[in-house]
C-alpha cells in the first residue's frame, strides 16, 4: 500500500513536530519505507494536495459523557451532580453502554483520533463492554473503570473489596492485549476514600498500570478536598500511592510551586484538557508554572466537559490559553507534537502516532482546502503548522488507517 503527500512528521529531540513531503509504502501494517520529498500521484491513499498526519491521541475523555456534550453552565461539582452522574447511572445497562462507546469510537476515527485514554463508568459490565468495542474498532490505549465509594449518588458509589476485585480482573483480562488495557481510574479525592485510593494504588503497582484521575480542577473542589482529608489535593494522592510516572491526572488547575515540585519528583502527567476547563469556568491551567518545574504534560478533550472531538481543536485552545496566561508558553509546532507522538507515548503507546520507518501506519488523511496545500510553492515553510491549525476543518477528513500489527488486520475507516 502506497500513502503519499505531506507528511506531519515528529522532532523528538525537539518535541515538535515538522511538515515534509513524502511517499510512504506499507506491508503488513508497517511503515517499511519513505521516500522523502516525493509525492506521487498513483498512490493508494493520498497524493498531490493531501495532509498524512498520524492518528491522534486523547489522552483524557469520558466514554459514558458523549450524550452530554454541551450542558452549559453550571460550574465542575453542580454539573457532575445535575449533568454528568445521571448519565453514567445509565450504563448499568451493559447494551446502552455499548451503544454509547460505539458511537463515541465511531465519532473519534473521523476526527481522526486513533488512541484514548478513557474514563468508564463504575460498571464492571458496562466497562468491560466499553473495552471490548474500542479494541474491535482497531484503536489502542487505556480504558478504566471509575472507581467512586463515597459522597456521590448510590447508583454509582460500590463497596471497595468488590471495586478492587473488578479493577484487578479487568487488568488481569486486558493484561496480554498489546492495543487495550485497563487504567485503575478513582474518579477524584472528593469521591473516594483514602482506603479506596490505597488499594487501587497498589492494583496499579503490581500490573504496572495506568492510573488516571483529576487534580485541582475547581477551587470549590480543592476546599472539599482539604477539609475531607485535612491536606492538600496533591498530598492526598502522594499518600496513596498514586502518583507515578504513569499517572495522568486530569486539569491540575489550581496548583503552587510545591505541589508542581511533587508532581514533577514522582515524574506524574497533567492531562491538560482546555477546552473543558474554559466550558466549567474552572481556571486556566499555566503551562509556564508547570514547565518551570519540569511537569509534563498530555492534551486531552475531557469529552463531556470539553465539546471539541477534535485533537486539533483542543490543541487551538490550548495555544489560545498559553497566549492568555503564560506568555505563548505553547506553540502550534509542539503541540502537534503532544497530540500524535507526544501524546501515545504518555499512554503507553510510543511507535503508535509517528510517521516513521517501523512504526504502525495509524495515518490519517486530509485533504486542506487552504491556499498552500492547493497551490504548492516554494515559500518559506515556518508558519506552515500555525495556519493548519488556525484554518483547521472536520470536512477536510478523507480516511483514518489502523493496522493491528500482528493480527495483521489492516482497518479503514
Ligand atoms: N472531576 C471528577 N469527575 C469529573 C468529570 O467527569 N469531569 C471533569 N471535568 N472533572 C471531574
Ligand atoms: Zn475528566
């Protein structure tokens, strides 16, 4: 199989990614060769005028929160309590929370989002479901299911011994799955006991898992955090073990220099999720503050809060709120970088979001209606990767490519 136009190519020393034209063949799934600086009008996918990006990584949304996408205006803990837990009272259905995860999967492929790192619902059922259809639509990453013992509704609150037998079998049953495994995933401080926490840390330590949670979203929150625990959020965390460097802890908010210090010595990840933190009114993460202290950071949509699909939209809003806030502490280059490579390896997938020789070809293909892409010149090519993003459109999706390695399925969308 031929691919072939201009490439989205990443710079790993610098963490950026480039634009170069290229030809790309595929066997078997993989990258096995590219021909730079050419692009060929006979190839199978792509040609003259196409963008070949690689597929997109989410690293922070909510499966069971795509029906609620735009419930506006209530601030983060009236609208997980008007908005948000209904919603997720509804996947005791295990049907209705296949249905929903389909069409959510279905919605990602076409913006061009191969690899999640996503939020169930307490469901056992509804998440092993969940699990199962992200992996049969071919996508890749972390699925967990939300742990929550206490100050939530009782539909969605369960005793700790049966939540940590659930999460342990489903890390067990998703162990030798090299594309889908299981993320131990307590909801956030408010909502769980510190014994809770303690025990899913150590579910995490002995598979080696993922844990995501959220951190210093809402000010109102933060307080609830201190006065539940009698410490700060990050403490809360650090004493139960789960801040890791395989730790994404959603927004990060509202954080000082020491809780960034802490952060940054257990070398865990802000999911930074700017279009939800603008749609909650919650604040505006600092990326300087968390650069200065060495915190790195992934990009997620945070689907409900957030209401954009598209990795390049949040990555827009992400450069937007950097401008506002951390004097244009991102820019356009780096975070193409965070939502394709950067992005799959902070999930656990580094070969999976790279145009590159021997790595899966997740493409996706586009076809820009901008004037550069149309008419090719020579001009000088820096601003190229800001006027992407800034001119970004959904219709310009042609295809999204998975493969599945050694299944050797090869999957088109
Ligand atoms: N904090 C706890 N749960 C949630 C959630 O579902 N969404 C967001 N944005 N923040 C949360
Ligand atoms: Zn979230």
């Amino acid at each position: 199989m031929i691919v072939s136009g201009v490439l989205l190519v990443a710079d790993d020393d610098n963490q950026r990614c480039t634009l170069r034209n290229g030809t790309l063949k595929v066997s078997e799934g993989i990258i096995t060769e590219i021909h730079w600086d050419e692009v060929t009008p006979s190839a199978d996918f792509g040609g003259p005028g196409c963008l070949i990006t690689p597929g997109m990584i989410d690293a922070h949304l909510h499966l069971p929160q795509f029906p609620i996408i735009g419930a506006f205006g209530l601030p983060l803990l009236d609208w997980l309590r008007q908005h948000t837990f209904p919603a997720e009272m509804k996947w005791h259905d295990v049907d209705y929370a296949r249905g929903v995860t389909q069409a959510a999967v279905e919605d990602l492929l076409r913006v061009g989002t191969v690899g999640i790192a996503a939020y169930a619902t307490v469901h056992h059922e509804g998440t092993k479901a969940a699990m199962q259809v992200v992996d049969q639509a071919g996508m890749f990453g972390v699925v967990g299911q939300v742990l929550m013992d206490q100050n939530g509704p009782a539909g969605l609150l369960r005793e700790i011994g049966s939540l940590i037998d659930n999460a342990s079998s489903l890390c067990q049953d998703f162990e030798a799955n090299d594309f889908v495994r299981h993320a131990i995933t307590p909801r956030f401080a408010i909502t769980c006991s510190m014994e809770l926490m303690q025990q899913a840390a150590k579910i995490a330590k002995s598979f080696n898992s993922h844990v995501q949670t959220h951190l210093s979203e809402n000010t109102d929150e933060c307080k609830e955090v201190e006065r539940l625990f009698g410490m700060t959020y990050v403490d809360v965390y650090d004493q139960a073990g789960l801040l890791g460097p395989r730790s994404l802890l959603g927004h990060g908010i509202h954080l000082d220099g020491k809780d960034c210090q802490r952060l940054s010595e257990r070398s865990s990840i802000i999911a930074h999720c700017p279009t939800a933190n603008r749609f909650l009114n919650s604040g505006s993460m600092n990326a300087a503050t968390l650069h200065q202290h060495q915190v790195s950071i992934a990009l997620g949509s945070d689907i409900g809060a957030g209401y954009e699909r598209s990795m390049v939209r949040v990555a827009r809003e992400a450069v937007l709120n950097a401008m506002q806030v951390a004097g244009g502490a991102l820019s356009c280059d780096q975070m193409w970088y965070h939502i394709t490579a950067g992005n799959a390896a902070k999930i656990g997938h580094p070969h999976c979001a790279r145009i590159a020789e021997s790595c899966p070809a997740n493409l996706v293909i586009w076809q820009p209606s901008i004037e550069w892409m149309i008419h090719p010149t020579n001009e000088p090519t820096d601003r190229r990767l800001d006027t992407l993003m800034f001119n970004w459109d959904d219709r310009w999706w042609r295809r999204t490519l998975l493969q599945r390695g050694s299944k050797n399925q090869v999957t088109f969308i």
